[in-house]
C-alpha cells in the first residue's frame, strides 16, 4: 500500500523591509506634481512619470480646465514654461494654472491664418493656434457669406487636408457649430472619407445640412454611382448611419 506524501508547506511571501519601503515612497515623492490655481486652489495631482514631457501634461489637462491645451499655460516660479520641455524634476514639484482668452482677431492674424489654411502650413497654423487664435474663425472676405476655419481647410485640397483639419479640431474647433453644418456634406462632395471619419469623431452631426441634401443622402448617391456588377461594401453611408 502507497504511503500518502504530505502537502508540501509553502514558502511564506517576503514583504518587503523598512527600508524597501521607505525607499520606495520616497521615489514616489520625487515624481509628484500639484497643480494649482494662482488662488491656491488644486486643480489636479499627478506624477512625471506618466507626463514626461510638458505637452503630454498640457493634453491631460484639458477634460479638468475645459479648453484645449492651446489655451493652458504651466507656471513655475512665476515663470512660463515652454511646451517642449521635459519633466523630469529631482524633488516634488507644484505648478501654476492659468488659462489664457483668445486673442482678438485683426486684419493682419486673420490674413495669418488664411495663408496658412490656403497653404496647408501645418507649423504656421500650429504657431498661431498656441497664441492663441480662435479655431472657430470665419473669414469674411468671401462671397456669397463668410466661411469658417475648418470650411477653408477642407476647401483647399492637397496632401495635408487631413492634418490641416485634425489640427483644428485638436484646438477645439466645433464642427456642430450653425455656420459648420455643411462641413461633412463637403467633404463627401470631395470625396475625402479621411476627412468624414475625422470629423464623425468629433461629433458632427450626419443629419445636419445647410439644404435639404443630407450628409446620408450625398453618401448613398456616391454609393450607387459607384456601383458594378460586384458589389461593393458602402463603407461611408454605414459611417453616418
């Protein structure tokens, strides 16, 4: 008769010392970062090591300060910081707020701006948005009514319209805006289904129009127009359904 091996005890788990311990609160205490309003209010806490650089922090603060990281300005002893900059701070670092109104638009910004959307200058437009200059600018000098930022992005067609528009609507411009309401009808004209995924992801509304034709309507029209003897998947009318 087998004799019955005895259940093998298991090795009891280690827990780590004072001194683990203590070393590692304090190399979490060297990451922290606060930040605040110029009041003293905090408005967040967070750490450097999810935020290495100041652009990363500037984009996660967005949702708590409620305006686009174009817009939010990081003070450190009274001194802006630069959005390139790393964070990488030897002791804990507290950190100002301020949000900053756009700037008010004159001949010479808005002729900027227009240049850079005509010329799809991704590093102007950039640099005029970090002033910062409203991306829900319209333009007047056009006939038959004045258009609007993203109208004149995707009225210029060349490589960079995607980029050009995504740019746009990283600085919050709101494509359910009323003078926006043709935006995905135009690119559907265009063709651009880049530039229609792009803008569904920020919440342009399919139903919308500035006539009776609807967004679902061009794209259904551009499907049959499309169509073989094969069939083909209507990729951009499910987008907007």
């Amino acid at each position: 008769m087998a004799r019955a091996v005895p259940a093998r005890k298991k090795a009891p788990r280690l827990k780590p010392g004072n001194f683990a311990r203590r070393s590692r609160q304090k190399t979490s205490a060297l990451h922290q970062l606060r930040i605040c309003k110029l009041s003293g209010e905090v408005v967040a806490h967070t750490d450097t090591q999810r935020h290495q650089t100041l652009l990363s922090l500037l984009t996660s603060l967005e949702p708590t300060c409620g305006v686009s990281k174009h817009r939010i300005r990081l003070l450190q002893d009274g001194h802006v910081l630069q959005r390139d900059v790393n964070l990488q701070p030897s002791a804990p670092l507290d950190l100002q707020v301020v949000l900053l109104p756009y700037m008010q638009t004159n001949n010479e910004i808005a002729r900027s701006f227009r240049e850079a959307l005509h010329d799809q200058d991704t590093v102007k437009l950039e640099n005029l948005l970090w002033q910062p200059v409203d991306p829900n600018t319209t333009f007047s000098r056009y006939l038959p009514r004045p258009i609007t930022a993203l109208e004149l992005a995707l009225l210029n067609p060349g490589p960079h319209t995607k980029t050009m528009l995504s740019t746009l609507l990283e600085a919050k411009a709101a494509p359910d805006r009323p003078e926006n309401q043709g935006l995905l009808c135009m690119a559907l004209e265009r063709e651009e289904e880049a530039c229609v995924q792009l803008l569904l992801r920020h919440r342009a509304d399919p139903n919308r129009s500035s006539n009776r034709i609807t967004p679902i309507d061009i794209a259904c029209q551009r499907c049959h127009e499309a169509m073989s003897f094969q069939y083909q998947e209507p990729r951009t009318a499910v987008m907007l359904l």
